[in-house]
C-alpha cells in the first residue's frame, strides 16, 4: 500500500469511469496524490449520476465499467479510498433485495405493522438497511472486503454511519474483517468529539469549519450583525431559528417516523425531544449497556421528558428499539432542519453556513484553531484534512475577504438595498451585489462532479496544507 498522503476525490459517472480515471492517474501522481478516493463504485441504480443510491452491493458497478477495469484502475500506480453506503440502499424494483418480498423484510428496516421503512432522511427511494444483522452485513459487505484482502482497496470512507443502529458495532465487525483504514463521514458539532471508534478519523468537515473560521475577521461580527439585522429586520439568534426549523421538519416531513416512534411509546412532546438535541445523536447502546458520559450531558440538557430520559438513561429495560430508533432519528431531524432550512433563513456570513458548520459562531481564534488541530493530530493522526468538498455550497473566500473590509462591503450593500432611494429620489432593488448572496450562489450539484478535491492527513506534531 502506498503510504497515506494526499487524496484525491474523483466523482464517477457512467461517462466518467474507471477508464477515464485510469488515464488521470499520472496527472494526479505528479501533482503528489497518494491516493485515489473514488465515489460509491458498486452497483447502483441504472443511469446514476452519483453512485450512492446502490442496488446490489455484491458487484462492481457494470455501468462504472465493470470489475476488470475496476482491478486496472486500482493497479495503475495510485492506491484507491472507496466511499461505501452501509446505512441504505435503493429501496427500488432494479434491487433484488427490495424486489424479493422475503429478501425486503431481512435486509431492510421495515416496519411489519404499517409497511412503512426507514428513510435515508426524506428520501423514499432510498430505504434503510439493517446493518446491526450479520448475515445483512456480511451479505452487502463481502465484495468490499474481498477487494481489502487482495490488495485492491486500502480503506473506505463510510457514508452517513449515524444512521445505523449501533455505528461503534459496525465500525467493530470492520475493523474485524481486516479493513484496516476507516473514515467516518460523521458530522462533528462544534464542541463534540468523535468518538473512540476504530477508525483514522472523519472525512474533514470540522477541520474545513475550523479553516473557515480563523479566516474570518472576528471583530467584524457587530458591524455584520448590525447590517444583516437592518437589511433582514430578523434579530433572532441563530440557535433560535434552528430550534424551530428542527421543530418545524419533525412535525412536516418525518411524520411516518414519528408515528412509528410513537408505536413503541406514547412519548410527550416528541416532535420537541427530536428537535432538541444539540448534536446529530447519541451513541447509547442499549444491547450492551454502555452510556457515554458525553450522551448523559446531551440527553440531560435536551428538552425530553422524563420518562423518555429514563429511558435513554438505560434506567427502564425493555425499551431496546425505541432507544434505536429515537438516536436514528435525531439526525435526519437535525440535518432538513438546520443544513437545508435554518442554513437558508441566516445567512450573515454565508461561508459559515457550510455542513458541520454554526453560522452562530462568527469565526475562531488563532489559538483555538492550532488547539483543535492538535487534539486532532493526537486522536487520530490519519483525520482527513479538507477545504472543499463535494458537499461544499458556497464559496468561502470570497466570504472570507468581505469579513476583512466590513466597511466598504456595508457601504455597497446599503447603496443597493431592496426599498433605498436613489439621489433621483426613484426606488432601486438589489441584484447580485451583496457578498452574502454571491457567495451562496453556488449549489451543492455544481461540486458533485469536481475532480478537483484535495485531502492531505495531518502528520503528529504538524500540519500541511491541503490543496
């Protein structure tokens, strides 16, 4: 294996595969990449343009160019990271697991008592597997690992593991299979940590946050506050508009989740309690007892009842899936409610709106910055390192820069404010001018299909700059 350096993200496509990215690979050696970190390469639905919604995870994708070309790509010169989707699969009629009726019920989460299966977030078509049963495990994970044991891949990017119903357990069986080297796709919040898992690390989020953030002009939060609040009239804080938005999803898009939570336990305020929680989720393992002292501190701050509290506490057996389930759907909740709603109603910085992010927290300190890379560099020294992403909406520097000169922005902005008058006394309206929304123009297709992504690992004792 060649040693971990620097990867290099490539997004295939049925147009873009392992072919075309073979002819890439002494281009991406000069430029210093160790490794290849591929998207989803197993067999996914006909014409995918993303690979993520996966229908038999047993075959190389045919569409991608098929097994030899995959074994070609692997041996031509680079070391290969694939992205793998344990958490779901296209809950489809191209998948034989989801054709089969029998099949659907062992390999799926459904629900027996109303038909219904666990979503990945609000996506139908995208159903939940039960990774927590062994023989699903090792039925959907056998190709994978048969590649790790030739040689052919030298570790995975695990996709959304907080959807799992015990994330440590299947980092576990991994690490038992002989997957040496594991990145966890994990969104850490501000003031979280990642958990003691066997794994290098995750993909890069907080550390692409942390970048953003001692980039930013600190002492430019009144002047920015003060001009959002007069452009917006909003003076809500960022927390607030997030509690609600949380609120708001639970109630309006996960309803067919909150009515199978409900079939375990009549639970007060669920809706709240799912909105509540601070971080994507817990990590209690009811089948093993074990309670973190972190997951205490969360539940016991979050607004849940106390029955539920006692619950999640391990204090009342019995309650197993409701455990499961619940910490399932925390995430989902956080993730519609604050990236993809409350991310969109505050925008006074928009490059701190980025996944992983808090748009409430306007920039770090240079101490805190080297603290948090230190911490990093001491728990897992191979964490993945990134300033983009394929998950990156919006575009930082531009952001960043605005945060350095407030003034001059302020002065362009207010002269192109929605309802100002002109010096001829006519009403203008603002177009493109203001920074915020320049910089969020930019969606997250756009960056889906880059070639461009650079991850280099943090050496103890140093950092190196990522590309």
């Amino acid at each position: 294996m060649p040693d971990l350096r620097s990867v290099y993200r490539l997004q295939l496509t049925p147009e873009f595969g392992f072919a075309q990215a073979r002819a890439l690979v002494p281009y991406l050696r000069e430029l210093g990449s160790s490794h290849l970190y591929l998207s989803p390469s197993l067999q996914a639905r006909e014409g995918s343009q993303h690979g993520y919604d996966v229908v038999d995870p047993r075959n190389i994708s045919q569409e991608l160019g098929g097994e030899d070309e995959f074994r070609q790509l692997a041996t031509s010169g680079l070391g290969v990271i694939l992205d793998i989707v344990p958490n779901h699969m296209a809950a489809v009629a191209e998948n034989p697991f989801w054709r089969d009726e029998r099949l659907r019920q062992m390999y799926f989460d459904v629900d027996l008592r109303s038909g219904f299966h666990r979503r990945f977030f609000d996506i139908g078509e995208l159903g939940g597997v039960k990774q927590e049963d062994w023989e699903v495990f090792w039925s959907t994970h056998a190709k994978m690992i048969e590649l790790v044991r030739e040689g052919l891949i030298d570790g995975v990017r695990v996709e959304h593991p907080d959807g799992l119903a015990d994330p440590a357990d299947y980092f576990e069986r991994l690490a038992e299979a002989g997957v040496a080297h594991v990145w966890a796709e994990k969104i850490v919040e501000p003031g979280e940590e990642l958990r003691e898992w066997p794994v290098e690390g995750t993909t890069g989020y907080e550390f692409l946050n942390d970048v953003m953030g001692v980039c930013v002009n600190v002492d430019a939060e009144p002047a920015f506050t003060a001009l959002y609040e007069q452009l917006t009239g909003d003076t809500r804080r960022f927390e607030d508009i997030a509690s609600l938005a949380k609120l708001e999803v639970a109630i309006n898009i996960f309803e067919p989740e909150l009515r199978r939570l409900y079939q375990e336990l009549e639970i007060e305020n669920l809706p709240g309690a799912l909105a509540s929680f601070h971080v994507y989720r817990t990590y209690v393992r009811p089948t093993t007892g074990e309670l973190a002292d972190a997951d205490r501190e969360e539940i016991g701050r979050a607004n849940v009842s106390e029955q539920l509290r006692h619950i999640l506490f391990l204090d009342e057996p019995g309650n197993d899936d409701l455990i499961v389930r619940f910490q399932q759907t925390t995430g989902p909740v956080m993730a519609k409610g604050v990236e993809d709603t409350a991310f969109y109603r505050y925008f006074r910085l928009s490059a701190l709106n980025e996944v992983g992010g808090s748009p409430g927290r306007f920039g770090i300190g240079v101490e805190e910055f080297h603290t948090a890379n230190l911490r990093r560099s001491e728990r897992f020294p191979l964490h993945l390192l990134t300033t983009y992403t394929h998950d990156t909406k919006r575009s930082p520097t531009f952001a960043h820069v605005s945060s350095r000169s407030p003034g001059s922005r302020m002065s362009g902005q207010s002269a192109c404010a929605p309802g100002t008058r002109s010096s001829a006394g006519s009403t203008t309206y603002a177009r493109s001018c203001s920074s915020t929304r320049r910089s969020s123009g930019r969606c997250r297709s756009s960056r889906s299909d880059s070639t461009s992504i650079s991850r280099k690992r943090c050496a103890r004792g140093r950092s190196r700059r990522t590309g």
